[in-house]
C-alpha cells in the first residue's frame, strides 16, 4: 500500500466523541514509552502526524487520522503508565476499553510490544483480555534496529513459547522499526488485504439486501 495522503481528523477524550462514518480503523496501543507515535509516523511517512516525546504519556486522548480518505489510523493512550495519578490511568483505561468494546468501526487492533525486554505481565494481560473479547489484534514488535538479527529470533522465539502456553496459535506478528522502516510495508500491506476483504463483505451484504 501506498500513503498518498494522511492527515489529523481530531482527537476525543471518550469513544462518543470519535469520528461517525463506517470507514475501517485501525488502532495502535501498547505500554507507554513503546514506540507507538514514532511508527505511526514512520507508516504515514510523515514525521509530524502523531506527537512524539521522550516522556511517556504524551498520547492522553483517541487520535483519528484519516489515510487515503479511505480507512482511520488511530493512536491510542498507551498503558501502563507507572508517573500517571491513579485517577488518570482509571480514566486512561476506562477510555480504552470503551473505545476496543464499544467502536464498532475498529477493524484491527495493533499491540505494540518492545522486543528488547522480556514478556511482560501487563501485555500478556491484556493480549489474553482481548482474546476473551474477540477483539482482531496483531502484535508489533518494536525497536528492531536495537537487536541483532540473532537477538530477534531468539527474543520472537521465547515471546512465542510464553504465548503458546495459553493460545493455541498465535496471531498475526510484525517485526517493526520507526528508525529504519524495517516491516512498515508488512504492516501497510496487510491493513491493504484487511481493507479489501472489509470492502467484499460489504458489497456482499448489499447485494444480499437487494
């Protein structure tokens, strides 16, 4: 897939503030200080679409984007932010699960993990929370260019192992860089095959009114 155009529709602190329409979105969320911004940037091909920063926490509200004038990018609250009040991340988290169980537009979901570290509890927790909601997700692994290509299958093999304890399969994966762009077309062309199977289905359910 080709960006030829992606620009800010507006951002919403709660789910009913969120664009109307039906066009397929695509969200993006992971712990905070993951990468997020900086990949959704590098996917867009523009450096300034989502705010960056240092500091974690920087993504306090729904973010909607428009791509092609054809489907929704969407940065989410990160989680897990340890600095925030307790009050906020009840609020943050609140926000979240609003928008994932009640955004009937959200398509795919896409869960940022650093794949320098260890399995971390809190994204076990909530991978294993969307599986009991059936929410479609894909994981994206970050910050590539940080491991040697040695580091990365063994760093993906023992993500594998620890998932497989409790999924029977795994889902769909991605090994990202916002530095070098390593698997941002994967990441495009699979949204591209989700928009095409999304535009199917509706000319099928059409037809089948009419």
């Amino acid at each position: 897939m080709n960006i030829k155009s992606a620009k800010f529709v507006k951002s919403s602190s709660k789910n009913s503030e969120c664009p109307e329409g039906n066009i397929p979105e695509y969200a993006f969320i992971g712990r905070s200080n993951v990468g997020k911004s900086s990949l959704i940037n590098k996917l867009a091909g523009i450096k300034t679409l989502a705010k960056t920063s240092q500091k974690p926490g920087k993504t306090q509200l729904i973010n909607h984007f428009i791509v092609n004038n054809q489907w929704h990018l969407v940065d989410l609250p990160g989680f897990g932010f340890a600095k925030a009040s307790q009050e906020k991340r009840a609020t943050f988290g609140k926000m979240i699960q609003n928008y994932i169980n009640k955004r009937t537009q959200l398509t795919y979901l896409f869960v940022l993990i650093d794949l320098r570290l260890e399995p971390q509890t809190i994204d076990l927790s909530f991978l294993q929370y969307l599986g009991e909601k059936q929410i479609p997700f894909a994981l994206c692994f970050t910050k590539a260019d940080k491991l040697s290509n040695n580091q990365i299958n063994a760093n993906l093999s023992r993500y594998h192992a620890t998932l497989l304890h409790t999924w029977e399969e795994l889902p769909p994966y991605f090994v990202t860089s916002a530095e070098d762009g390593r698997g941002c077309d994967n990441v495009l062309d699979f949204i591209a095959e989700v928009n095409l199977r999304y535009s199917q289905a509706e000319k099928t359910a059409l037809v089948s009114i009419e």
